[in-house]
C-alpha cells in the first residue's frame, strides 16, 4: 500500500490580516497538493471575499470533520472547515475582538482535529496578539496556546531559514523576566529539544552552540553578574555528559554567522530578539517557525499579520508554502 500524503489542517488566523490571502494565494501551487493533503479551518465568506483580494479563480467548497480522509484534494479547489464565526464585511487591516476570538478557535478546531488524529499537522496563518486579547483570550501567541491546549509543559519555538535554525530558551516575554526566566533545567530541556528534534529529521549527531546572555557571553565576568555561569554552563556541561554534541555559551554577536557558514546545525538563543533578528535579516518569505515538544506537528509562517497591506494581494506567501512543506515533512503519514 503506498504512503499516504498528510493532511494539514491551515488555520486562517487573523481574517482582518494577511492570512485568507496568503492562504489561497498558496494553494494555487501544485506543489502543496503533490507534498500533502492541505484544507483551510476559518470563514468560507471570508475567503471568498479574500479571492477578490487576490484576483483568484479557485473554487472554495465546505467539507464537514468526517469527511476529510476521503475527500479528493485536488489543485482548483479549496476545502474549507466553515465555523463561520465572521461577517462577511470584517473592516480589513484593523485590530479587532471578533477576529481575535475567531483566530483563537479556528486555532482550538485544528488542535481536536490532531488530537481525533483526523489531520497529521496543523500549520498556522498569523494572528494579533492585541485582537487575541480582546478577543479575550490572554496568551502571547500561538506557541502559548498550543502548549496549554495540550498539556504540554517543554516545548519550544524553533525557526527555520534556509542554513540557519534557531530554538529558543524563552520567548514573548520582556527582556528582564527573560533572563529571570533562564535557569539550568530550561537551558538543558531546550537543548534536549533541539537534539531530538534534529535527529528525528535524520541528522544523527547534531552539532548544538548555545548563545550566551550578555555581550561577548559574559567574557568571564567582565558583562553582567555571572549570568553564564549561574545559568547556562550547569546546563551545557550536563547535555555534554550525556554525549550531546553541544558547545557554549558563546558570543552571539559571531554564533549566528558561524551557524549559517556551517559550523552548527542548530543555534540555542536565550531570549526572542536574539534568535529572531538574524532569522528574519535572511529574509521574512524564508523563515518557518516550529513549535517543538508538542504532541502534534505545528508550522507556522514567521511574520504578523501585516495590517498595512491586508486587502492589497500583494502579501508574499511564500513564507506560509515553506511552513506546509515543513508540516507534510514532519507529520507522521496516515
């Protein structure tokens, strides 16, 4: 019996946003339907209306949960799971409580959909944080929501570009409660996470660096107050024991020129803008973020909502192509 391809349910995400755009602007590529089994959980009006945006001549049909192993993905059509949640006349590019809730539950479909093991992946269009709150519902993002809709306690978000990966220690949170946030258990599961992950995507022995915290990491004491020492070295020192192949801490200022050169497989960063700056400087179409440690396989685009081009059509999508190539290659196949 051949391999089936996987489903990938796409969330919408934010509908004021970028997303029903980039979205159907994704699945005019034969390629997505070659790789996997994709179909849209958000508002079919929506993305019929989102088909004017893009001058888009695909047909958008609805497809029920019970119907999703048997249905016939094919290029020209689009399947969409309809909670029909919003008005068909949502103002475009503005913040708002609607849409925020309707992100949070096309987001909460996708994850009982994995969960009945009905789709082998989820893959994620973006959503606001300050609708997502209006909305009522207080997370930093998707990887938070993901986490607590699944019980899952380790994880971590990694970002993918082309010769650069990146996991992070912490993530939306401020630059003081990120270094309170560090300690030697995180520092060491976050490097347990990217060596599993890595090796679970065929790289046997993966060669890990560790960004320090402060400048030059610390140089020996000369920045900060022991931070590298207190925090990071216990956790590399133990991976190491373990026989990790992991280094550091080590200057960030030179880790992620050294990463792309070839010298790492996987960067290990302590905070959000240290791990996302030199991702996105690759180029905002090219990075994948990747929630690790869930018990499901979650993709997401790495950019926002991009209010002040929503409507427009001339949003890129190929960042959203690469995160469902990434998701129908992880997902365990049906």
């Amino acid at each position: 019996m051949s391999e089936r391809k996987p489903i990938i349910g796409i969330t919408m995400g934010d509908a004021a946003g970028v997303g029903p755009e980039i979205i159907l602007k994704s699945l005019k590529h034969g390629e997505m339907y070659e790789i996997s089994r994709p179909f849209v959980i958000g508002d079919r009006k929506i993305l019929e209306r989102a088909k004017t945006f893009v001058n888009s001549d695909l047909a958008i049909e609805s497809i029920a949960a019970d119907e999703l192993e048997q249905a016939d993905y094919c290029l020209g059509t689009v399947y969409v799971l309809d909670l029909d949640l919003l008005p068909g006349d949502l103002p475009v590019g503005q913040v708002s409580a609607e849409a925020g809730h309707a992100a949070f539950k096309y987001l909460e479909r996708a994850i009982e959909l994995a969960k009945e093991n009905r789709i082998q992946a989820i893959c994620t269009a973006p959503l606001n944080k300050e609708a997502l709150h209006k909305g009522g519902h207080k997370y930093p993002g998707h990887t938070e929501i993901l986490a607590d809709l699944t019980g899952t306690q380790d994880f971590s978000m990694m970002l993918s570009a082309p010769n650069l990966k990146v996991i992070h220690v912490t993530t939306h949170v401020g630059l003081i409660d990120a270094v309170k946030m560090i300690t030697p258990e995180r520092v060491y599961h976050v490097i347990k996470l990217a060596h599993e992950t890595l090796r679970k995507a065929g790289i046997d022995a993966p060669k890990i660096a560790v960004c320090g915290i402060n400048p030059h990491a610390g140089e020996n004491g000369l920045f900060g107050y022991g931070e590298e020492e207190e925090k990071v070295i216990p956790a590399v020192e133990k991976a190491q024991a373990e026989g990790i192949e992991v280094v550091g801490p080590l200057p960030a200022d030179t880790l992620f020129f050294r990463t792309v050169r070839g010298d790492f497989d996987i960067v290990v960063a302590m905070y959000h803008d240290q791990g996302h700056g030199p991702v996105k400087v690759l180029g905002l179409d090219a990075g994948v973020n990747i929630t690790v440690g869930l018990p499901i396989i979650r993709t997401s685009v790495d950019h926002g909502t991009a209010f002040d081009i929503a409507g427009t059509g001339i949003a890129d999508e190929k960042s959203l192509m690469e995160a469902i190539r990434q998701g129908a290659e992880l997902a365990p196949k049906a």
